[in-house]
C-alpha cells in the first residue's frame, strides 16, 4: 500500500507570525549555511538585513560561499548523525561524534560558543554542561512530537523572529540559514509541512520567480498547474487536484517504489513532481523548448530527481515504463494523417501495462472521447479500459493490460 500525498494549497501560517513565511517541506532543505545569518565573515550591512522582518534580495556569491563562509548538505555534517543516532538508534550523547568534538576542543582550550541555563544563559565550560545543553533538544525534539511544530507566537513569544530561518540560492534551493537543529528533528519525525522564514532571495531566483509571476497574470492568474515549491505554491492552477486524486487512487493499492513513469506533455514538470512522491522514477517529455528549461528549473529548486528529456514524443528513444501519464496530449497528434501514421507506430513501440489516457473536452474530427480511448487501447495493447471520472468535463481513462 501507497502513502499518497496529494498536494493541495497550503494552509496560512499561523497569525501574529513576524516575517515572510513560508510552509516547508523539511524533508526537501538539504543545505545549510554554517554560521547562518549571523556569521561575522558577512559584512555587517548584509548581517543587519538578514536579521530584519523584511524579506532581501542580495545577489552574489553568499549562496556559495563568498565571505569565506560554507554552505554544504546538512546530512554531511555532525551533528546531523549525532542527531540521528540518539533519536532513531538511542546512542547517549556523550558516545556520538559531535560530542567527542566538541569535547576535544574543551581539552584543547577552545570557546564552545553553547548556552547553558545552569550558567544562566552562559557558554559552556566543561563536558558535563556540553551535556547538558544537548539534552535541551531531547526536550524540544518531546515537544514537537507531541505537539507539532509550534511557531514563536503559538509559543508565547509574538515579537520573536527566531523561527527557522531560510534564503533561496540562484536555482531556488532552500537554504537553511538558522534553527537547524529544529530542522533536523522535524526531518527525523517525518513532519512534512512547518512554518520557516524567508529572509533572503537570490536575486537570480527572484528574477525566475517573476518571471513565473507573469506568465500567470498573462493568463487569468494562473498557471496550467499548481507548482509545488514553497515560493511558488501560492499561485493557482487551471487544473485542479482532483486529477491527482482519480490517478493516485487508481495507484495507492501497490508499491511503485523504483518503477519507471513517463509523463508526455509534462509541460512544467508538475506529474513528475507528484508521481515522484509515490516512488517512481520519472521522466517528463516536453516539446516546447521554453517550458522544457522552465520544468529543469523547477526540478533543481525542488530537487526532484526525476528527468526532463526535450523533443518530439514519438521520438523518444526508450518508451518503455511500468506506468504512462497521456493527458490532453494525444489529440495533438491525431489532426494530420502524417502525425496520426506517427502516433500509431509510436503506441505500437510502446511498452508498458498501465496508461492513464485523457482526452480533450472538444470532439476532434477523428475521434469522440469514447473513440479515442480505444484507439490508444488497440495501438498500445491495452486491451482493458476503465473509466475513472470526469474533471473539467473531461473524462479520465484507465488502460491496461492485466
């Protein structure tokens, strides 16, 4: 059985939250800036934006280590299997790696910048208060299980900003610029949504982000389909989940973990990043050159790991997959006898068992939507076809061959 996730709007953060936030996958924020906002090799002027409520666009290198800071992946650092270990293995602190760190560098004489309450808010002098303040997260990692991440105003504290701190790099990557250790303790729980604040923007990405913007307002408002990144999502699409649902429901009842999935017409990506949530291995196919280098952004910002492959659809040299997306896609193809002959050779090449086959609203010269589904069921060898329901007036089909 499937755990699916369908991606709907999400909800507003809670009220009395200072700064721009936004709700984040910590699953999906892999990076983290050592020293985060506050690392004195910023210059002072980019310290003080950053600290602010307001949202900043800065441009340069500071996603890549410019001022001699590092940004790396938080899955390669310390504390993130010190974390790991007591919480998933039940290792005491006192036998991970990040504590035999930091109590080498006690020995050695050096600062460990750690507060402690014994000390009143000091920073710890000895092992036993390096112990001490680990437990502080044994503490906080209780709270968040039993009571879900809560933000500074659920916590009484209003006029605090010390939420999870976030920027965007150039290609729209969350960075993880304070409260990672928040942040790993909701990865460890599995939590899927949490509130993070947004302090900066790369300007690159706010110039994609525009860009995005205004492709929307050319066209009601909205986009073909919602995009799932946290920048992003608040813009609505002209279809709605209720796709989603049909398929997802058709699919729930197996494991697609490593299965192979082919979305033709991926347009930006948006299947892909869905389909990818259930276990398979994705690739979208886009003709439009233009839409093709906007779904590889978006992949990259998401971190998707499925593939955008650019061309022809009946060109695609490996059309083999345990599952294919043809949704208003195939009608294209059927208006001039020499693209129909290729649609036909294409399905006859075609391997796979499981095809979901939406036609457009509008009857074609060719075909009636009931027509149509069994042409794509005659030329693809899938014999079976199920009508799942009906979205936008369009009706949704389901093709196999078991």
């Amino acid at each position: 059985m499937t755990d699916v996730e369908v991606s709907e709007p999400p909800q507003k953060p809670p009220r009395g939250t200072r700064g721009e936030i936004l709700l984040v996958d910590p699953r999906r924020v892999s990076l983290f800036a050592i020293g985060g906002i506050s690392d004195a090799r910023r210059p002072p002027e980019i310290r003080q934006q950053w600290r602010g409520a307001k949202v900043t666009t800065t441009d340069g290198d500071w996603d890549r280590g410019q001022w001699g800071t590092t940004v790396g992946r938080i899955d390669d650092f310390p504390f993130y299997s010190a974390f790991l270990d007591h919480f998933t293995r039940n290792v005491p602190w006192e036998e991970t790696d990040y504590f035999r760190k930091y109590l080498t560098k006690m020995e050695r004489g050096h600062e460990v910048r750690r507060p402690v309450q014994s000390r009143g808010g000091g920073f710890v002098t000895n092992p036993a208060e390096f112990l001490e303040y680990m437990r502080t997260y044994d503490d906080i990692f209780a709270d968040i299980r039993d009571n879900g991440y809560r933000t500074q105003a659920e916590l009484g504290r209003p006029d605090s900003l010390d939420e999870m701190r976030i920027g965007i790099d150039r290609d729209g990557r969350i960075i993880s610029l304070g409260g990672r250790h928040r942040l790993v303790i909701c990865k460890i729980l599995g939590l899927k949504q949490v509130p993070m604040r947004l302090v900066v923007r790369h300007t690159q990405w706010a110039g994609f982000r525009q860009k995005v913007e205004q492709f929307a307002a050319e066209r009601g408002g909205k986009l073909y389909e919602r995009i799932d990144h946290p920048d992003l999502r608040y813009l609505k699409g002209t279809h709605s989940a209720e796709r989603l649902a049909l398929i997802s429901r058709e699919l729930a009842s197996r494991d697609w973990s490593g299965k192979r999935l082919i979305d033709f017409g991926t347009h930006w990506g948006y299947w892909c990043q869905e389909m990818e949530k259930l276990g398979f291995r994705c690739v979208g196919i886009e003709l439009n050159a233009e839409y093709a280098a906007i779904a590889e952004k978006i992949r990259i910002a998401s971190e998707g790991e499925y593939t955008i492959w650019q061309g022809h659809l009946t060109k695609y040299p490996e059309p083999v997959a345990d599952v294919c997306l043809a949704l208003s896609i195939f009608h294209h193809l059927v208006k001039k006898d020499n693209a129909h002959a290729s649609l036909v050779k294409f399905l006859a090449r075609l391997k796979t068992s499981l095809m979901f086959f939406e036609p457009p609203t509008r009857n074609f010269v060719r075909y009636q939507a009931e027509e149509f589904a069994a042409f794509v069921s005659k030329h693809a060898n899938l014999p079976n076809i199920k009508l799942l329901g009906y979205t936008r007036e369009r009706p949704m089909y389901m093709l196999s061959r078991d």
